[in-house]
C-alpha cells in the first residue's frame, strides 16, 4: 500500500517536478531505503502460533490415499469431489503489522468498536478445480443490503450454518 500510494502522491503532487514520475516503479529497493531514511519500521504484533503436528505430511498423504480409494470404488467425478471451509469474518479485523516510527515503543490501534459482529463465510474449490460461489452466513433474520450477486446468502438467527432454510 505504501508503494501505491507513494506512485498516487508522486503523479498528482509533483508531477510537474518529476517529469518521469508515471514510470516510478516504487521498488524494494525503494521502499526499504525510504524506510531507513524516514526512521520507520514494520511493527508487527507477536502471539504464540499453533504447532503444526510432526505426522503432518503422513497425515495428509493418508488423506489424499483414502479420497483416491474412494473415487475409484464408488466412480466420483472429479467435479463430485470438493474441499469446503468455513471461517469467521469479522466487520472490525485488525491488522497485525503498522508502520511506525523506530523509537515508539508502543502504539494505539483505530477500531470501529464493531470486534463482536461477525459473518460465517464458507468458500468450496471442487477436485477439477472449480471455484463454487462464496455463502455468507449472517446473524440475525433481516437480510443485509448491497450485497454482490456472485454470492450466496444465507441468514441465520445464532448465525451459523447447520440445517435451515437458505434464502437466496
């Protein structure tokens, strides 16, 4: 984004200054020196990570072996075949990284105070590659407005999905 915007301020403020200014690259280079020259750095919040399990490659060939056994004995199509997940979304996400000064030692985040309110979006890629449109699950019996037609959407009073009537 800093790149963007450096391209954005560079062709609308000095373009009468920098003749070139539309073939600006605004490359690594670039952009790590402006760093150091400016005194900013990249400050990213720290947590403590899930540990993968050490069994994992075994686990996932054991997978694949299985799905592969399956489509045989029963004939699955490959467009039979999908990979569905389901995550939260939420209205207020706050970002892990910021750009601040070298010698701040802390900083205080802007939120929208909306950190609660969420929507369950489910996203399914079939075995032949087929991307499905996204569902959207919202809490609540009001459906929102101007949403994007490519999605499917559903509401849901605990907001959820599990078995009830979509409302497309």
């Amino acid at each position: 984004m800093v790149k963007i915007y450096m391209k954005e301020i560079l062709i609308k403020e000095f373009a009468h200054i920098y003749l070139n200014s539309k073939n600006f690259l605004a490359s690594d280079r670039w952009y790590y020196g402006f760093f150091k020259q400016s005194g900013f750095s990249l400050r990213c919040k720290t947590k403590i990570g899930q540990k993968l399990s050490a069994q994992l490659s075994e686990k996932l060939l054991e997978f694949q072996q299985f799905i592969i056994k399956k489509q045989k004995q029963f004939e699955y199509e490959l467009y039979e075949i999908g990979n569905m997940d389901e995550t939260p979304v939420y209205f207020d996400m706050v970002r892990n990284l910021t750009i601040e000064n070298c010698d701040v030692k802390s900083m205080q985040v802007q939120t929208t105070g909306n950190k609660k309110n969420w929507f369950i979006c489910v996203l399914t890629i079939l075995a032949d590659s087929t991307k499905l449109p996204p569902i959207v699950t919202f809490k609540g019996k009001q459906m929102p407005k101007n949403l994007p037609s490519r999605i499917i959407v559903m509401m849901h009073p605990k907001g959820w999905m599990d078995e009830f009537e979509m409302k497309i």
